[in-house]
C-alpha cells in the first residue's frame, strides 16, 4: 500500500513538472527546426539589431562617397577661374619680354565675326592729336579695336588709347583723336564687312625704330609688339593693308632725310617678310608745318614718299604702296593734325583701299603728275612753265593757295599767275616776273599754311576733289617742243593713266566671312563716346572744321571743270558727327612733344640755291 501510495505521488508530482514544463518544450520544439535561434531566443534580437546598425549606416557612407562628389564642385571651381588664370597670364606682359604668343593669352570666343584686320602704325599723327570733344567720331557696330590693353572693343576714339596699356614699348600717354576710326567706318558702309584696328604707333618714332630685329616677336621692339599683337588676334588671317603715317622724325638731321627712301624701304620689306608678301600699305604724305625751315625738311621728304608710290614712274617704287595726299588739311602745335584733319585723312584712306587695294572702279586717289614731260617750258620759253597731270583739273583760284615755287641759280624767280592752261584741262600754267637763268626747279606745296587750323580749299585737284600730291623740287624741261597751244599733250593722258593703272597691286576681297576669337569688353573697359550715327551718313562725305576750329573766313568753293558729283572741298559740318557726342576722357596733351627747339633744327636745314 505505501509502495502504491508512493508511486502516485511520485507520478503527480512528475505530471506537474511535465506541466509546468511543457510550454518551453513546445516552443523549442516548434522552432527546433531554425537554426537561428538554436543558441536561445534572447540573442535573435540583439544580433539582427547590430546587423541593422551597419546597414543603417550605409547611408552615412554613402553620403560620404556622395561628399567627395560635391567636391568635384570644388575641383570645377578652379577650372572657372580659368578666364583669372588666363588673364593673369596676360599680366605679366605688361613688362616688355622677347617671348613669342602663348596659347594662354588667346582671347575668349565670342559670336563676333571679324572679317578684315587693318594695323594702324607710325608716329604721333597716326597715334592722333585731334581734338577730342562734341565732334569726336562716333562708334560704329561693324567697326572694332584690338586694343593696348590686349581687349577686343567696340573702336572708338583714341585708338591708341593708352589706358591700361600692355606692352610699354609702344605707350603714348597724349594719344587723342585720329583717323584709323572714320576710315574703318567708310569701308563697312562700303560693305567690307565687321573690320577691326590693331594700333601700333609710337609718338617721335623714328624709322630705324620701326626695323624687325631677329626676334620677330620681340615685344620690347615697336615691330615686335605690334607683330605679336597681330598674330594674337587675326592668326594665319591675313592683314588687309598697314595704315601708315610717319616722316616727321626724318627731319632730324640731314642724314636721315637723305636715307629715307632706303630705311622707309626697309621698313616695308620687313612688314612684309613676316606679314604676307603681297601686304598693302596705305601711307600717308606728310603734312605741312607751320614754320618755313620745318616744312621745307617736310618737303623733301614728301617728295621721296611721292616717287615710292606704286605707278610713280621712278625705279625705287613700291609695289601694293599707295600714298594718301595730307598737305592742304589744318594742323595745330606747328605739326599735328586737327580733329578735322584727321576725319577727311580717315576719308581718304577708306577711298584709296577701295580703289587700290580692294580694286573698285573709282578714283580713289586724286590726280598725279602725268610720266612723260610733266613739267617743261613751252616753246622753248623761260617765262612760261607748264605742269601737266594725269587727269583733267579745277579752274585756278587764288593761284592754287599760292603753293607753286620756282627757284632758278639767280634764287627764287617771283610768278605773275598760275592757271589752269586755256587750252588742256589737265595742265597748269605758270607766268614768271623773269626768264629763268641757268637750271630751274619747280615745288609744289613747299609753302607754310596761312595759318593754324586753315584748309588750303583752292589747291589742285581732280573730279573726285581729291588733291594731288606735294612735289618737288623737280627740274624744269627744255623740251620746246611743243607749240603754246598743245602744251601738256593731253591727247596722252588716257595712256600714262592705264600705265598706273597696271602697276597697281590690288586684292579680291574676302567673299566669305570666318569665325576670329575675340574679348568681350566690359562696359567700363573703355571711355566709348555714346553719339549715334546720324541716319543721313555718306561712304565719302566732305569732313571740313566747324566754324570754331579756324580763324579764317571760309573760302568760295572752286567750280569743276568737268562734272562731278562732289564740289571742291569748302569747309563744312561735319555729317558724320552729332552734336550730342560726349567728350572722351585722357590726358592732357603737352604741346608738340616730338619737335626740337628750332635754333637746333636752322642749321640742319637746306634750301636749293
């Protein structure tokens, strides 16, 4: 009985442990099969939680990978300042080195289209003198500058502005208004499309100045700077021509006038050899001065500019070489250049690259002295001398301004009266106070202007009232051979004329347009005068000084022998200007900086006996 006893209670007390017991045995059994939780069902939790936390923190990691990607802003931020880097680049050209073009310093695009490039050189006429004020050439859209500060621009007066100038080389501090901007808006109206300057000039340079040396890009030399400067902005594009006005530093000395043909050649030979063979030069012949002695150096200088133009007819001339005539145009400070001048100089160089350069079928030059016989005594008679010209004339009027000399070995022989020959329209003829004795010269414009700031309106010109050139002194024919009435030969013309015509270097122009790199300027890059166009604006309007700009009364126009659609030059406003233009800021201009006292300048100068 104890023993059943016993085994009951041992059997219930096992059947409540069982009972208390067998809830974890189901679980553990359910799930026995899940190897996951085989090591107690405490860790799952913990152990998929960290599991979770490196996940979790993919994101960070990620957003880390994506941080260096932000960075790649901060690598593009450096490849902005490229246009610094490029600019400072162009800095250090500020000090003249002997360095050629580096890819650095090439310009930004932009969508203009340059067409035709023009390199403006010489000395202080070609830098500018003018005045700038109400009357200042305005800007044109088609017309730009490359300028000293290394910057394509909008052109504009001074073209050689000196602001923030580059390369010192060529710096004029009192460059004012000249006639590089007039002459490229002539040519776009003319439709020679978007054109741009590269200014060159140095005030008081002499030719040698001018010479390449081995360095072709020598940017401490005049010809080296300006050569740079081209190659930088045009490329392999070719220049249109060389504006060219300079001679006045010849003067110096004795030495210089008579070794100017010689340097004066040199120099274009060099242009040439680095520029283009076949490259124009578009020159101008000096200008008078107001002191006697000046002007009569001046003189002799012209006249060899005169016989180095294509089609002169003398060995030493230059192919592609067209001369520009300056002498009857105001000047000021004893030799520059008025504002007015240098307009209607502006006007004559766009009309001379028409015709010889870009071969248009006009006169873009005025007349010439005829080849053959130009000047002689008719009939074997010494009171008489005939000049005779390449195209027929204007009527005289007050002798022609009194421009004509005749010196023979007695001096100067005084004249009675200069006119247009009764019988040739192409011929002038003189009447002398005496015969002359022995050999006789004749000079044409070696006489100083009436005054500052004074057209010489009555010279001698041609249809198109161009002028012809100073001349002389030119030895006087004994050819009497011809009779009082055919002298001059006219019947002759029409050949001379075709003979320069033929010697004439001229170009085709450009029928397409190509894109050019240039610098977008900013607004305040440079002092652009702000007068707009005037609607009625000519390709060849006659630019004259206002009623201000000379003392003078304003001559009677000469009346034209033959018909033509432009009278002789009689100063008038200026249609191109506008009375609105604002004045442009620079310096003070100081007061003929380029000319020596003249008690040392007397001895230097020689007049024929």
């Amino acid at each position: 009985m104890p023993t059943r006893k016993t085994a009951s209670l041992i059997l219930a007390f096992g059947l409540v442990i069982i009972g208390l017991l067998s809830p974890a045995q189901v679980f553990g059994r359910a799930h026995s099969d899940q190897p996951a939780f085989q090591s107690g069902t405490a860790t799952p939790t913990p152990t998929r939680r960290p599991t979770r936390t490196p996940t979790a923190t993919v994101t960070p990691t990620r957003r880390a990978t994506r941080t260096p990607t932000g960075a790649v802003t901060s690598t593009r931020t450096p490849t902005a300042t490229v246009t610094p880097t490029r600019r400072a680049t162009r800095t250090p050209t500020a000090t003249p080195t002997p360095t050629r073009p580096s890819g650095t310093a090439t310009p930004t695009p932009t969508a203009v289209v340059i067409k035709r490039y023009f390199i403006l050189a010489g000395q202080s006429n070609a830098s500018g003198r003018g005045e700038l004020d109400a009357n200042t050439e305005a800007p044109d859209a088609r017309v730009f500058l490359f300028g000293n500060d290394y910057a394509l621009h909008q052109a504009y007066e001074p073209a050689d502005d000196p602001t923030n100038q580059v390369d010192a080389v060529s710096l004029d501090t009192i460059a004012r208004h000249g006639f590089a901007l007039r002459a490229g808006k002539d040519l776009a109206k003319a439709g020679y499309g978007k054109l741009a300057v590269i200014p060159c000039p140095k005030g008081g340079s002499k030719l040698e100045q001018w010479w390449a040396t081995s360095d072709p890009f020598d940017r401490a030399t005049l010809f080296g700077s300006c050569n740079y400067r081209r190659q930088l902005v045009a490329g392999t594009k070719s220049i249109s021509a060389v504006w060219w006005y300079q001679g006045e530093a010849e003067n110096a000395s004795e030495t210089l006038r008579d070794a100017y043909t010689a340097n004066h050649t040199r120099l274009v030979s060099d242009f040439r050899q680095r520029m283009g063979a076949n490259l124009p030069f578009v020159y101008a012949q000096l200008a008078k001065n107001e002191f006697a002695d000046f002007n009569h150096g001046y003189q002799l200088i012209a006249e060899q500019q005169r016989r180095l133009e294509t089609g002169s007819g003398y060995p030493e001339a230059l192919p592609a070489h067209t001369m520009v005539v300056t002498f009857d145009l105001p000047i000021t400070g004893g030799v520059h250049l008025t504002q007015a001048g240098q307009k209607e100089l502006g006007r004559r160089v766009a009309l001379a690259m028409r015709q010889r350069v870009f071969g248009e079928a006009i006169d873009g030059t005025g007349p010439r002295l005829r080849l053959t016989n130009p000047i002689q005594y008719p009939s074997g008679d010494r009171t008489r001398i005939v000049v005779t010209f390449d195209q027929p004339i204007n009527t005289a009027v007050a002798n022609y301004d009194n421009q004509f000399r005749v010196f023979d070995a007695d001096g100067e022989v005084s004249i009675s009266s200069v006119v247009r020959h009764p019988s040739n329209t192409a011929a002038v003829r003189l009447t002398l106070a005496r015969a002359t004795v022995g050999a006789a010269t004749l000079s044409y414009g070696d006489v100083i202007p009436p005054g500052a700031e004074v057209w010489l309106v009555n010279v001698v010109k041609g249809a198109s009232n161009l002028p012809t050139p100073r001349f002389g002194p030119l030895p006087v024919a004994d050819a009497g051979l011809l009779a009082d009435a055919a002298e001059g030969d006219e019947a002759g013309l029409l050949a001379d004329a075709a003979a320069v015509g033929d010697a004439v270097s001229t170009a085709t122009p450009t029928p397409t347009e190509s894109a050019t790199p240039t610098v977008t300027p900013s607004p305040t890059e440079s002092p652009t005068p702000t007068v707009t166009p005037s609607p009625t604006e000519s390709a060849t309007p006659t630019t004259t000084p206002s009623p201000t700009e000379s003392p003078t009364p304003t001559p009677t126009a000469t009346p034209s022998i033959t018909p033509s659609p432009t009278p002789d030059l009689v100063p008038q406003p200026d249609p191109l200007t506008s009375p609105t233009a604002t004045t442009t800021p620079t310096a003070s201009p100081s007061p003929t900086p380029e000319l020596m006292p003249l008690r040392l300048w007397l001895p230097l100068i020689r007049r024929p006996s």
